[in-house]
C-alpha cells in the first residue's frame, strides 16, 4: 500500500525544515527509511501503511507549530505590547480600508459639512484608506434597501474597518410618498409589512435595533470590525429639552453593549464639547444658517475630532493604530 502526501504538506514541511522538509514529514511519520517517490503534483512513500488520516494529523501539527512560531517572534511578550492579532488586511501587506456608512451628517454637499467630509487627514494616509459612503436622507433601512451597503461590503476585505452612524432620519414616516424612510422605534425584532410607493414593492419594514444588528453582522461576516456611532447632537435648545435623536443615540448604546461591539458615543462626546458655550455660539460656530441639524466646516471638524477623541479610549480595537501621529487636539476648535 502507497500513502501519498500532497504538495501542501511538501510545501509546509519546507516553510518549517527548508531543504530537509521531505525528511522531516518522514520522520513525522516515522518512515525515516522509506524512499519518497513523485507521480505528477503528489508524493508517495510506497509500500507504506499508514492512512491519509496521519497525513491529515502532521499537516495540523505543522500548522499549529507555525503558530507557535508566530507568536514566538522577537518582542512579542515585551511589557505593553498588544495582544491582539494583526488586522488580516495589514497582515498580508494590503493597506486596510476605513469605511464610513451614514448620513448627510457623515457626509453632505454645498454649505454643510459631514464629519466623514474633513476626517481623513486625521488618519495615517500610508497605512491607511479611509473611503466616505455615507448618504444624505438615508436610514438606518434606505442604506440597505436602496443597495448602498452591498454595494459597499463588495468592495470591503478582511481586516477592514466600517463606521456605522444612523438615526437622524430613522424617525420619518415607513411609507410615504416623500421618503418612505422611517423604521420601528426600539431595539426589537417586530416587523411591519408595508408598501413602498417610492420602490414600487411590498417592503417588510424593522425596527432601529434590528437594522443596527444586521450591519454588525454582515460586517462580521466578512471579517470587518464594525463601530457604532450614536448619531451627533443637533443643535441644542434652551432651555435643553430632549431630542428625538436622542432616543436614537440610547438605542445604539444598547446595541453595542448587547452585541459587543465597539462604540463612539458621538452624540455624547460632542455635547461635552459645547459646555460653556451658549446656544447663539453653538449656533454660529457649528451649525450652518440653513437649519439646526447640519454643521459648518467648524462644526464637522468637532465632530469629526471628537471621533478620533472616542477612538483613542477604545479598549481591543486596532483602528485608532492608524490615526496620524500630528493629529491635532480638540482645543484648537475653541
């Protein structure tokens, strides 16, 4: 009986033995004496009885001693080093991919400004993409419906990253004639079928949370680190009263602590930002003449900022490993 070993064990023995792989594959085996003999792309010990089964066995055995290998490299266990494997992407040499899924407040035209619009130079350009999708009007639901996702994870790979940011426009009616935008309030997995006069068609329509869970999912699924954002503050009143997007920044909260996934508290962190200030200053300084929902270059530098503020306290997530080095304080925006 012949036993074969395929070029994938030749190949991994070699990465582990040079030259002398074959020889160490045998001895795995325990057929040190054994000629090995080529017919065609595979290899044979003739004569020998052992089944593929043992081949299978070295073939993890060598696996699990290149891993070993691999964490055994210089300076691994040096004090403060992290712990976490490489990004997949900057592990095989690509420059990994930053992905930015929102709304007109992550990215807009004319005389208002998306934070997504001004935050690259915030990131290390050569190790580092950073690629703005965000859509003016789009919910949570109309970034998937209207394709706009898929479109988007096609070209995403592994080791990537995606900032999530939804909520300013999930309030609006389910099927109106306008937008036919809005999804259902809460975290739940009710659903309501409705018909959509815009896409023509018979929709099933979920709720916030829901919506919320199926990007962390598809995300995950193609091995991309998905990051919650609470959608920004719109321009606060006075005396301060809560706002619906509020509830909005609340539900997605919940959603990242329930899902475990990291979380920019946007909607707080930026809030923080306008203490001391009155309501006219925020107003001029901020936000754009036009309404109170949309920022100035001014403002969407603040937020855009406070991103980079919420990910340089993140626990376990790689992205703010490639945030520039020059990046400049909050403070400057004062």
């Amino acid at each position: 009986m012949s036993t074969s070993c395929s070029t994938y064990e030749k190949d991994m023995a070699r990465k582990i033995g040079g030259p002398g792989g074959i020889t160490m594959l045998k001895r795995k085996l325990g057929a040190e004496n054994h000629r090995v003999v080529r017919r065609g792309k595979r290899y044979f010990v003739p004569d020998y009885e052992k089944s593929l089964f043992d081949f299978e066995r070295v073939r993890v055995r060598i696996q699990n001693l290149l891993l070993v290998l691999a964490l055994a490299l210089p300076g691994c266990f040096l004090a403060g080093c992290e712990t976490l494997p490489p990004p997949l992407a900057a592990a095989s040499g690509v420059k990994p991919t930053l992905f930015l899924a929102g709304d007109s407040t992550v990215h807009t035209m004319g005389p208002r400004t998306g934070w997504g619009d001004v935050i690259v130079p915030f990131f290390d350009a050569s190790r580092i993409t950073v690629t703005n999708w965000a859509r003016g009007g789009r919910s949570s639901r109309t970034f998937q419906t209207e394709g706009l996702w898929d479109k988007m994870l096609a070209q995403a790979r592994p080791g990537d990253f995606v900032l999530i940011q939804f909520g300013h426009n999930d309030g609006g009616p389910l099927d109106d004639t306008n937008r036919a935008r809005g999804t259902l309030p809460g975290l739940g997995n009710e659903s309501r079928e409705i018909y959509n006069p815009i896409q023509q068609r018979q929709e099933v329509v979920h709720t916030y949370g829901w919506y919320l869970r199926k990007y962390i999912a598809d995300a995950r699924a193609k091995d991309v680190t998905p990051i919650l954002c609470s959608p920004v503050p719109r321009m606060p009143s006075w005396p301060s009263k809560p706002m619906d997007v509020d509830r909005y920044a609340a539900w997605s909260r919940q959603v990242a602590q329930s899902e475990k996934v990291p979380m920019l508290d946007l909607n707080r962190i930026i809030k923080r930002h306008y203490a001391g200030l009155t309501t006219n200053e925020i107003k001029t300084i901020y936000f754009t003449p036009l309404d109170n929902t949309h920022t100035s270059v001014a403002g969407a530098q603040l937020n855009a900022g406070c991103v980079v503020e919420g990910l340089r306290v993140l626990r376990d997530c790689r992205l703010k490993d490639y945030l520039a080095p020059d990046s400049m304080p909050l403070s400057f925006h004062r």
